[in-house]
C-alpha cells in the first residue's frame, strides 16, 4: 500500500499519479508494467514514485483496492444474520454493468482477472461472515471473473449465479450443500 508521502500529497497530484497508474495498469499487465512509462505520465521523477510504493506490485495493489472501493461503493455491507440470495445477485448484475460500462475501469479489471490475479495477494475475506454468505459471495465473485474473461456471454453467468445462490441459501448451510 501507498505510503504516508504519497496520503499526504495534494489531491491533484494524488490523482494525477493514480490517473497514470490506471493508465499503464490498463493497458499492460503487470509484469509487462513499467516505472518508466508511469513517472512519464504522470510528471514525477523515478525516485518520488518510489517514496510512494515499495515497487510496481505496491502500486498495481493500491490502484486495484482503489477501483474495488469505487466500484462497490454503491454496495453496502453485508447484513449479518439476514441471508438474502436477491442482495447477491442484485451485487453482481450491479458490478458487471458498472465495470462493463466503465471506461475507466473495465481494462483494468478484465487484465486483473487474465493476467495478474495470480501475480498478487488474494483479497482477505471478512472472517464475520456465515458460512451460506461467504459461499455466495465466493460464487458471485466466480460469476464476475468468468464474465471479465468470456465478455461476449455475460449473460449465461448472471442467469447461473443466482440459481446457485439459491441453492445455498435453501440448502441451509454449507455442509448441506457438499454433502451428498
């Protein structure tokens, strides 16, 4: 993640770095990126890039949180207690017409999903989540990557994905659902 010196810039140069950032990280996977195109674009010298991330994984990481908060900010948290199968499907039918439709970010999470999931740290998992919430959103999430990489059948995934979160939330937990 970004250091302090980055936090602390102004928000147009802030914003100018990021601009740059989603640029490259867009248009290049990550091992493909380089430091020398990003400094370009957005008008810093090699060593300030280096005072605000550890290397390009830093920086790859910090973009890709940045456009999972923007792109879930309309979302909510998730109800603990309160299983509803139509909130997860609503989630990602809501986050792949976002992402589609985005000009900003579809590039980017389309690469993430093809070429640089495997490159970074998974995500951490709320560990407050039930065991019939964490496999719908472990299918959700499936449905969005299977959508990102096979865009031409976006709709086969959304029809299959809330009949799969149907069927854990009637199967009444998870050890219904493996079990046979």
């Amino acid at each position: 993640m970004p250091t302090t010196t980055f936090t602390n810039l102004p928000a147009a140069k802030r914003s100018r770095v990021t601009a740059a950032l989603l640029t490259e990280f867009s248009a290049h996977s990550l091992a493909d990126a380089q430091v020398a195109r990003i400094i370009k674009t957005a008008g810093i010298a090699r060593g300030a890039f280096y005072k605000y991330f550890a290397d390009l994984t830093d920086a790859y990481q910090f973009l890709f949180h940045t456009a999972l908060a923007d792109i879930h900010a309309g979302f909510g948290p998730v109800d603990a207690g309160q299983f509803q199968a139509q909130r997860y499907y609503d989630a990602v039918a809501a986050f792949v017409e976002h992402v589609t439709n985005s000009q900003q970010y579809y590039q980017l999470i389309q690469r993430h999903y093809a070429e640089n999931e495997s490159l970074v740290p998974p995500l951490p998992v709320s560990v407050d989540l039930s065991a019939v919430d964490w496999a719908a959103m472990t299918l959700s999430h499936a449905a969005i990557k299977e959508v990102m990489q096979q865009p031409n059948r976006p709709s086969s995934y959304l029809e299959t994905s809330p009949a799969g979160v149907k069927l854990i939330s009637k199967s009444g937990g998870m050890t219904n659902v493996f079990s046979t």
